[in-house]
C-alpha cells in the first residue's frame, strides 16, 4: 500500500509475479540497495538469525515500506501486524518502525520454527496464518496467499542480488 502522493504502477507475469514500476517507498527503481530502515532490519535479522534480505521483501510485500499502512483486514505497519499477534509479539505500537520490525521478525522466528524452517510455508502462514496452513496440510488453495508468496520470493531474490 504506497504512502499518498506516489504513483505506482504493475504488471503481472503468468506466474502471478508482479512487477512495479514508478515511485514506492523505501526503495529505488534503479536499486534494491537503498531502502530504508536498514539498520534497524539488519539489527533483528542479525538478533533472530534472519536473512535482513528476506525481512527486506517481506516489508516491501506487506506496506511497500508504509509505516503507516492500514490494510483491509486491520493489519497495521511496516510487517502489517495483526493485532492479536502484535501484542503477543510485544508490540505497543505498531506504526513505530523500531516496534514493528523488532514484532514482525520474531513473529516470523515464531513461523519457521513452527514449520521446520521451511520457507514457503512460513511464508504461507505470515499470510494467512499458521490455522490455515496446518488445516490444509500445506500451502492454502487462497489465490492471494498464493501470489504472495511468489511476490516475497521475487523480491527476497532481487534483494539479494543487489
């Protein structure tokens, strides 16, 4: 969810990928290197052992680097915290960066452990929660579930190369 006042826009391949073209927050269109929040990403990648990479295109999936996203369904800043599982996460306030990023991460740790360190589903269960996934025994047939994983795994991968 771009903040107001930027213009975005995307296509999508076959596989559901999108690709987004124009002015979004925390990064540069010319390079994955710049975003913003570095230090902070860094830091509680490096606390919980997460790839600051991986943290990187979650963000830019979940609010496009928006501290201040508000989605549909009442999940709120940078990592888009539920509020249920921010306060479980120790989060007070979700729109403060610092907060956000620190709950988000461990809420991932949470996943991956949950799931065996694999990926895709812990990315399946950020998504559409860990019920979701343990009930279909694997990814959910949710079309947007589907597409957001796609859509982390492809930035994860341009973070990385940059």
């Amino acid at each position: 969810m771009p903040e107001s006042g930027r213009c975005v826009s995307y296509s999508t391949n076959k596989l559901g990928i999108i690709s987004l073209s124009g002015k979004w927050p925390g990064y540069s269109s010319n390079s994955y290197k710049n975003v913003r929040y570095h230090k902070q990403i860094d830091y509680w990648g490096k606390r919980y052992n997460i790839d600051p990479n991986l943290i990187k295109a979650i963000i830019r999936a979940e609010s496009g680097f928006d501290r201040y996203a508000i989605s549909k369904k009442g999940a709120q800043g940078l990592m888009q915290l539920m509020p249920d599982t921010a306060r479980e996460m120790r989060v007070s306030d979700p729109f403060n960066p610092e907060e956000n990023i620190a709950g988000g991460v461990r809420y991932l740790r949470k996943l991956l452990k949950m799931f065996n360190g694999n990926l895709v589903l812990s990315l399946a269960a950020y998504n559409a929660g860990p019920g979701q996934v343990k009930k279909s025994g694997g990814v959910p047939r949710i079309t947007e579930t589907r597409r957001y994983i796609k859509r982390v795994l492809s930035y994860y991968d341009r973070y990385a190369k940059a």
